[in-house]
C-alpha cells in the first residue's frame, strides 16, 4: 500500500510538473509537537521540541495560487507523567514518546499579497521509527515501541507564509492529525494524534 501511494504521489507530482512552470527547493526548521491521547488512557501531554528537513516543488497552477507538494522528515511525539504502584508504592515517572515520520504534504499557496501567503492542504505520513523513553529518579530506559503505532497517519494543514526574496522564504504551519494512530490489541480503548506545529526556512533554486 505504502508504495503504492507513494507511487500516486510521484506520478501527480511529476506530471504536474512537466505541464506548468516549476520551482525545486529544500526546507528546514523546528517541531513543536504533542498526542492527544481518548479512552482509557487520558495522560495530561506536553509538548516535545523536534525538527523537520526536506525538499518541495512550487508549482504555478493560476495567478497567485502555487501548489506546493513536499516531502518532509519529521520528529513527533509527546511527553508527559504517569503514575505506577509497585508492591504498594506510587511512583510517578517521565515518559515521551519519540516517534519520526516521512511526511507528505499536499499544499495549495494562496498570495494574498505579493510576499504574504496563506496555505492549507492534506498530509499522509508513514511511520519510520517509535520509541518509547521513560526516566525516574535520574535514571532513564528507551525502548522500540514501533509496534504500537499505525505505520500511516492522517492530517491536515494549516499555515502562513512570508517571501523574503525569490529565494528564501519563512513558513509556519499546523498540522491537525486527523486519524488514530494507536495500534492496540483488541479490546483496548486508546486513540492517540499527532498534532504539529512547525516553523521553516525554504530555498527555492
């Protein structure tokens, strides 16, 4: 499925390309993301600080409109407290959830004026790898959590843009998951979304 849908993607990407006028370029900037968590497991997030990295196609389809398809490699997750009673003890201990997708954001660019832009537009994300980390009393022990979580995920976009020059370009966006990526086993009521808020610098060759 993953490579089929990749395989769409290039094939709209690409084709698009070669109809209208084009531009390449490469992004780079900060994550400030965060879960939230429904069911039986609610733990009360904050947000985890990542980076996102990777290259777009600016596309002029019609005066002041560009699509804007991208590939982005993107570290999410969340981290927050919770609460285990062993033999008797309560112990409350850190926990985050280190995950990191490569994202593929199908963006269309409105110009509201010439350097001021708005955007909006859908998101897939496939799931590279998960961690789970988890730190009490100074100590601390990272585990694979991979499968825990659904390799694909859902969303959608929103942001602003401003141009600098023809060049260089500041964008900030938010990325409102929209599908559940906990994989549980049967039984288990737990839903958890990635929710994203970003700011990059681009360079359009």
């Amino acid at each position: 499925m993953k490579k089929i849908i990749l395989a769409a993607v290039a094939v709209l990407v690409f084709g698009t390309v070669n109809a209208q006028k084009a531009k390449f370029g490469i992004k780079a900037g900060l994550n400030l993301a965060n879960q939230s968590f429904t069911g039986i497991f609610e733990p009360s997030t904050s947000a985890t600080t990542g980076f996102n990295v990777g290259g777009f196609v600016a596309i002029d389809v019609a005066d002041k409109l560009v699509f804007q398809p991208e590939l982005l490699y993107s570290t999410q997750g969340s981290k927050f407290d919770q609460q285990i009673v062993i033999d008797g003890v309560n112990y409350v201990v850190a926990t985050q959830f280190k995950l990191a997708y490569l994202n593929v954001p199908l963006m269309m660019k409105y110009y509201a004026a010439e350097k001021f832009s708005f955007e909006a537009g859908p998101q897939i994300g496939f799931l590279t790898s998960a961690k789970i980390k988890a730190s009490y009393n100074g100590n601390s022990n990272e585990q694979d959590a991979k499968d825990g979580f659904k390799s694909i995920d859902f969303g959608v976009n929103f942001g602003l843009g401003y141009d600098f020059s023809k060049n260089i370009s500041l964008g900030a966006r938010y990325n409102l998951g929209l599908s559940n990526t906990a994989d549980t086993d049967p039984g288990e009521d737990v839903k958890i979304k990635n929710n994203v808020f970003s700011i990059s610098l681009g360079y359009k060759f």
